[in-house]
C-alpha cells in the first residue's frame, strides 16, 4: 500500500527486539517519527 502526504498510517502489530508486542502508530506519541524494518536473514 502507498500513503500519501496527510494519510493515515495503518495500524501495524509486530514485536520489538525486547519481545514487548507494539502497535503503530497507537502507542507512539504524536510527534513525527521514521519507522526502520529490517527483515533480518538467517
């Protein structure tokens, strides 16, 4: 999916490296934020 200036970003679940669940962009505070994923290898 593309966003868009002014879209809303999609709620997306994942865990953290610590292994505490999170979902973005609901439990980050308001300011601007740059999300990295990295799909890692084995």
């Amino acid at each position: 999916m593309r966003l868009d200036a002014g879209d809303r970003f999609p709620t997306v679940r994942g865990k953290t490296h610590g292994g505490e669940t999170i979902a973005v962009p609901d439990d980050l505070d308001p300011d601007w934020k740059v999300l990295l994923f990295y799909r890692g290898h084995f």
